[in-house]
C-alpha cells in the first residue's frame, strides 16, 4: 500500500511539474507577443481594421465687385460600396442601378469585387444621394462633395479657370489668385469589419 502511494505522489508530481513548465512557458509567450511585439501587431490589427479617406476641402464662392456670386459650390455625393459590409447584394444592385441609371451588368462587377471601397459614381445629385441614403443599405457609402455651380450660366466660367478631377487649377485666373486662397483638406477614419484572405 505504501509502495502504491509513493508511484501515485511520483505521478502527481511529475504531472504538476509539467503542467508548470507550460504555464510558465505560455507567461513567457504571452509576455513577449504583447510587451516584446505588441506595437508590431497593434499596428497590424489598425491597418486591417481603419481605412482613412481625404476629404477635399470645399471651394470658395467667387463674387464680382459688386459682390454677385459668378462661382459657387452646389451639394454632390459619391457613391460607393464596401464589399465586406453588403448584407443584401441584390437590393444594393438594383437600387444603385435604377437610381444612377447604370446597367446591372456594370454595378454588379463593382460590387462583387473584393476591394475595401470601390468607388460607383460621382458627383450624383443632392437629390439622388438623399434618396440613396433613405434606404438604409447596408455596405453602400454615400459621402458628401460638392460641384461647382455658376448662376450666370458659365459665364466667366472660362475666364475664372477651371480644376481637374484632382482639384488642382489648370487654367484661367485662378492659378494666378491661388497665392491668395488657403484650402485645409480634411479627413475622416473609416472602421471596417475585416476579414483576412488567403
């Protein structure tokens, strides 16, 4: 019986030292995967969860002596989709391709790639957007822009100059004034739900 207790306690302790060795191992794995390595995955886990998008900064009204507005901004939109967000892929294509008038066929290859946004169309109406939004979808990103508007139907509109689809001026007056304006580009953080692809 004593000889039977003794193998029992030999067992218990070989056991429990082995069962310390790993705790003490796993201590010192986590110690260094979070205090040894924890910036280096801190900064993965951020770049796979945050996307950060520019916003453009809106453009001045442009007025005459007599302070009539020759140049203004009119509300815009920019319609685009997040795959990994879309819950309804068909109520997305259809309503995106009835209220942008885009075939099916083009709105369908742009939701189903995987991208983390894609972009649809810009400079949608005031009008169109607001409706896009009203249906609540999820995955479809409806931001805010603005396009310029003159009320003197394009006069000057020549004369003043006009920028590209970057914002930066490319002819007219207005590279000349620009010394005289400041523009302060925002920005906002997109979080994302994300998946990792093999």
């Amino acid at each position: 019986m004593i000889l039977n207790n003794t193998r029992y306690r030999r067992k218990i302790c070989v056991f429990c030292s082995i069962l310390t060795a790993v705790l003490i191992a796993l201590c010192f794995r986590l110690f260094y995967l979070m205090i040894v390595k924890g910036d280096y995955y801190s900064k993965k886990a951020s770049a796979l969860q945050e996307r950060e998008r520019d916003i453009a900064g809106i453009r001045g009204d442009i007025v005459d002596r007599n302070e009539r507005i020759i140049a203004t901004n009119e509300t815009a939109y920019n319609i685009s989709v997040i795959h990994n967000q879309i819950t309804d892929k068909e109520a997305v294509i259809s309503v995106l391709s009835s209220e942008l008038s885009i075939d099916e066929k083009t709105i369908r290859s742009k939701v189903d790639k995987v991208t983390s946004i894609e972009k649809i169309k810009n400079n949608v109406s005031k009008k169109t957007g607001d409706k896009i939004l009203s249906y609540g979808l999820a995955g479809v990103k409806v931001d805010e822009s603005s396009v310029r508007y003159y009320p003197l139907n394009e006069l000057f509109s020549k004369v003043i100059g006009f920028a590209g689809a970057d914002g930066r001026v490319l002819l007219g007056l207005r590279p000349h004034m620009m010394k005289f304006c400041v523009v302060h580009p925002g920005g906002y953080t997109l979080y994302v739900m994300a998946e990792v692809w093999r």
